[in-house]
C-alpha cells in the first residue's frame, strides 16, 4: 500500500512546489495602491547603457539661447533665471507645441508666471541632454520689438 502512494505525494509535492515559485515570481500589487507614473520624463538605453531622456529635460545639463530668444527676452524684460524657473515649474500648452517628428526636432511650449508676474510662453526645443530656447512670449502684454 505505501508503494501505490508514493508517486502521489510526489506528485503532491511537485505541484506545491510549482505553485511556489510561480507566486515567487510573480509581482504582487496591492489594490490599494497604485503604480505611480511620470509623465515627465521617458527614459530608455542604448547598447552602451546610456540613458537617453526622451521628451522635455526640466533639468538639462545646458541651455542654449537663440538669438531670436535673447532679443525677446530683453524686450520683454525677462531674465535667464526666470526661463530656467518656467522650464522647471511651468505647464506644458500641448495645443501650442510641435511634438511630431524626431526627438531634436520636437518643440515644447511651456507656460507660467515669472516671479514678477509676467504670464509667459517659451518655447524650448530639447535635444540629448541640453535645451534650446526658441522664443520667449508675454502672454499678457505686448511689447515693442525690433527681433527679426
């Protein structure tokens, strides 16, 4: 009689242990909480295990001005600080943004208020690790401008 219930504790014995390492490997999520995602930056690797930030940098490690940008800028009496604060803080315009085609060529337009309470509107085009201003927009005031 023991030698007919052997394979079956064996048997009993394989599918417990299945079922163990299947939980082990298995994430487990509680219902309460939920993953959080970001949406602010996306970031995968090349073959070099580099990583690669896809989408607007707020913490780039340079930031270019156009010429266009620096014109506006002293005509709007906006300073450097102040476009590095928007980056940072301020809201994405989506309708306002150019976001089809390659990542270097993809244009962000980024809105808030500068500490002196100018609402404004700048356009950054990011590329790699580095962000370049394209134009620097009041939304709220239209200034006088010789920028070509």
């Amino acid at each position: 009689m023991m030698k007919k219930a052997v394979p079956f504790i064996l048997l009993v014995v394989l599918a417990v242990a299945a079922l163990l390492i299947k939980q082990c490997n298995t994430p487990t999520v509680s219902p309460t909480v939920k993953p959080v995602v970001s949406n602010k930056k996306k970031t995968t690797s090349n073959n070099n295990n580099t990583a690669v930030v896809r989408g607007l940098n707020r913490n780039p490690a340079h930031i270019n001005y156009s010429k266009h940008a620096r014109c506006r800028m002293a005509c709007r009496h906006i300073d450097e600080s102040e476009v590095e604060q928007i980056l940072q803080e301020g809201k994405i315009n989506y309708t306002k943004s150019e976001l089809d085609g390659a990542d270097c060529k993809k244009k962000y337009a980024v809105e808030g208020l500068t500490r002196d309470k100018q609402k404004v509107r700048i356009i950054f085009a990011p590329c790699s690790d580095e962000v370049t201003v394209v134009t620097v927009i009041d939304i709220g005031k239209e200034w006088p401008c010789d920028c070509e």
